[in-house]
C-alpha cells in the first residue's frame, strides 16, 4: 500500500492562494533553450553552464564583472544627444530619446568608468544595445573622445566594449563623423604609447566595426559574436553567391586573422589584467 492515498478527486487552488515565481527569478538560454536562474547567471557571469552560449548584456554587468569590487568612477555620465537635424520619421528623434531615456534608465548607447582591474588602473567604455540598438550617435564618439584625453592626461590604459547596429540614421552625418573623431583620437592615443584594447560582443556592426571597433593594439571577441559591416543577406544580394557557413562570427574571424584571440566571459578578467601586465 502506498504510503499517500488521495481522498478526494479534482482538487482544485482557489486563484488567490496560487503562488506565482517573482519576475526576473528566471530566463531562457536563446541557444539550448534550458531555464536558468538569474542568481546562477551572475555567478557564471552570465554564460550558460549547460552551453556556454554567452548571453547578451550591458554597461553595468560588464562593469561589475570587470571592475575590483564593482568600484568606479563614471565619467561625463551627463552628455545627452540634441538633435540638430530636427529628424522626424514615423515619429520624432526626440520621443525615440525620452522613451530610450525611460525605458533604459541610460543617458544614451555607452557609459565610461575609471576604475581598477587587479589593482590596475583602466578606462573602461561600454556600450548598451538596449539604447536604440547601440547606435554610434555624436554622444557615443564624444564620450569615447573625452574618455581618450582623460586616458592620455592620467597615463591610463583604456579598453572599449563594443555592442552596437552602427551608426545613428536620425544623426545622419553627425553620427558618420563620430568614425572619423574616434579614430583619430585613437591615433593620439597610440602616439601617447598608452594600449588600447578592444573587445567586440554580439553584435558588432556598421560604422562602429569600420571604425573604433577593429583599431585596438588587440582585438578580442567574446564566443560566437554576431561582427560584420553589412549584414548576410545584403552581401549575398551584392555578390550573387553563398555565404560560408559561420560567416559574421568571432571564430570565422579568427581563422582569418581580423581577431587576435576570442575570451570566454567567465576569464575575460583575468585574461585582459595579464595582458596590462605584460605591456607596463
């Protein structure tokens, strides 16, 4: 006989006494599909432990990884796009910003810090796909400019994340000569004989690949990131033939020499510490 009978059949919760998962408890991985809990996400630096795919994240998760003790100091945090242009499609650049602005909590597509890394001073620029897509805008070169010069005041190392669409439609022409600025701060930077390093994550794209992105002293990129100019389909459209298999990810680019090394996450510290060590 077992040891738990059922007496009645068809039992039933009342609504009201239904116990619900709080929000955020849990997500999905978009490559095995498994669950998984989001206190086991920070921990594994949110890399799936039953795939390794690397999630998606922003700013304030990379600060925390990188950064000793999650201290820093975030630099120009004040700068927010205008809008010269007055750009307006099916609706108006400056609704598209306010929504961004309260959707988000950022003040537009990168945050920079100062702080340390194994006791070692770095600049860090990071930019969030969650802010229109991690559109390259005027602010985005600006802060990226500002962060250089500050780099090159202190004698300080300065590492750039990049996660981004390209560049700014609504910026037209402003956010086009964002890849011309960075990259001759960048230029200044290397005269100042001070590294630059360069991690690109899923997806880097457009004018910030063509640019910043690919013009560090090392580039690295995280697993199975999404990096090209324009995307497949129009490449395929363009030359009229079949795309290699894994074109546009980190490894087809490393076997073709446009990346020195891919880094999993959950060493990325460690990995970017050694190599400010080994270039004091």
């Amino acid at each position: 006989m077992s040891w738990f009978r059922r007496e009645k059949a068809g039992i039933n919760t009342a609504t009201e006494h239904k116990k619900e998962a709080p929000d955020g408890l849990w997500n999905k991985c978009p490559s095995c599909k498994k669950p998984l809990l989001n206190i086991e996400q920070i921990e594994n630096k949110y890399v799936c432990h039953y795939c390794g795919y690397h999630l998606r994240i922003g700013s304030a998760a990379y600060f925390s990884i990188l950064f000793d003790d999650n201290q820093f100091n975030e630099l120009f945090s004040n700068l927010r796009s205008g809008d010269p242009l007055v750009f307006e499609d099916t609706k108006k650049y400056t609704e598209r910003l306010d929504e961004s602005y309260a959707k988000t909590g950022l003040n537009d597509a990168i945050r920079c810090a100062h702080g340390k890394i194994e006791g070692q001073d770095l600049v860090l620029a990071c930019m969030d796909f969650t802010f229109i897509g991690g559109s390259m805008g005027s602010v985005v070169g600006e802060k990226i400019s500002r962060s250089i010069d500050y780099c090159i005041k202190h004698k300080i190392p300065f590492m750039l994340i990049s996660k981004s669409g390209g560049a700014r439609m609504m910026e037209a022409a402003f956010s086009l000569m964002q890849m011309a600025k960075t990259s001759a701060k960048l230029a200044l930077l290397n005269e100042a004989k001070l590294p630059y390093i360069c991690l690109l994550t899923d997806p880097t794209t457009g004018g910030v690949t063509a640019s910043y992105a690919m013009l560090g002293d090392i580039n690295i990129a995280e697993p199975g990131a999404l990096i090209g100019f324009a995307g497949p389909r129009v490449i395929k459209e363009t030359i009229k033939k079949d795309l290699p298999k894994g074109f546009q990810t980190s490894e087809f680019l490393l076997e073709h020499g446009f990346l020195d090394f891919i880094i999993d996450r959950r060493q990325l510290k460690q990995r970017v510490a050694l190599f400010l060590r080994m270039v004091k």
